[in-house]
C-alpha cells in the first residue's frame, strides 16, 4: 500500500490518502498529529522522535545546555617564610642558620627546630635569604650540601650597616633539602631585631 501526505489548514491535523494496490478507491482518514506521530514511530520514522515536554531540541539552540568541564584537582601549595629571632642574632658557629620565628609554613615542609626545607614534591622551587648586616658575613644557599649561591659580605664603618640578599631557583626532587649554611671563621654580623630583618623563603614554582 502506497500513502501520501498532505496536510490540512488546521496544523494539529494531517489528512492520508491511501491507494490500493489494484487501483481501487482510496480512503480518506482525517489523524490527529499524535495519531500520525505513533504510526510513524512504528515503521520507525525519525521524524516521530519528538521532545519530551519540557526537553531542549536541536532545533531550538537556545534550551541547549553549555557542557562544564569537571575542575581539575587544585594544585598542592608549597610555601614557606622564616625570619631570624633576635635572640639569635650575631651567630657564631658553622653550619645551618636556624631562623625559628616561622610566619608561613604551607606543607610543613620547613623544620623551624633544625633550620631546615625538606621537599614533599619534586618541582621547580626559588628560595631567598634576605639579611640585615651590621659587617662581615659569609653564608650560601645550600642544597644536599652543595652550594647553590652564596654570599660575602666584608666588614662596615661602626654605626654602619646594610642588607644583602641571595636568591636561587632549583629543581628538587622529594626528599631533597635545603638550608641556609654559615661558613668562614669568626662572628657573623648578621642581625635580627625590631626593625631589622633577616628572612628565608621558599616556595614551589610549579
């Protein structure tokens, strides 16, 4: 059987002519657009494949939904700042600086006891030492015991003093360490008091 489609002037309507076969007369059967739609959905026409009430079409890109990406995991913070207690100030001996007075100390991976920055993450990561001097000092940056910059200060006119600043940008891996070390002989003019700092700070660049 043969069927041809026209619709009506009242749009909830479709009017189907169906021809026999043999070419006998066709009947005429007046549908609603449901009545059409689910015969359509049985010889599987996608034209059948109406929206759900309530339901955005692809005709209508207006209703359609912005797709969101999930977030991604929020990047682990490293950070640390550490500043010399006056009590300390001057330090005579060899070795690690201990700066105790700890303001910052994302990850817990600076050990105020021991002076020390133990890396959780391996990453690309900046320290700097930041003095107050009130004459000679020597010290360095040091990383599993070697050097990665280091600083000499000469002896000032008495009254006089100055800053001065070493800074060094490493790759670490966990597990590595790194620590302010004092070397040469003698007493180290470096200070810390009310209005004069001396500061070590580090944290993971990325």
């Amino acid at each position: 059987m043969q069927t041809s489609q026209t619709t009506h002037p009242r749009p909830p309507l479709f009017c189907l002519t169906s021809t026999a076969p043999s070419g006998g007369n066709g009947k005429h059967m007046i549908l609603s657009r449901q009545q059409v739609g689910a015969g359509a959905a049985a010889m599987g026409c996608p034209c059948s494949r109406e929206a759900k009430s309530g339901e955005p079409t692809p005709e209508d890109p207006k209703e359609w939904k912005n797709v969101v990406p999930d977030n991604p995991s929020p990047r682990r913070v490293v950070a640390f700042t550490a500043k010399l207690d006056p009590a300390h100030t001057t330090p005579y001996h060899l070795g690690v600086l201990k700066l105790t007075h700890v303001l910052l100390n994302e990850g817990d991976a600076y050990d105020q006891q021991l002076g020390i920055f133990t890396c959780p993450l391996a990453g690309l990561y900046h320290f700097t030492v930041h003095m107050s001097l009130n004459g000679r000092a020597q010290c360095a940056l040091y990383r599993n015991g070697e050097s990665l910059a280091s600083l000499y200060h000469t002896s000032l006119p008495n009254g006089c003093s100055q800053v001065a600043s070493i800074s060094s940008t490493a790759a670490l891996d966990a597990g590595d360490r790194v620590w302010v070390n004092l070397w040469g002989h003698g007493r180290h003019e470096i200070i810390a008091t009310e209005d004069s700092d001396t500061v070590f700070v580090g944290f993971l660049l990325g």
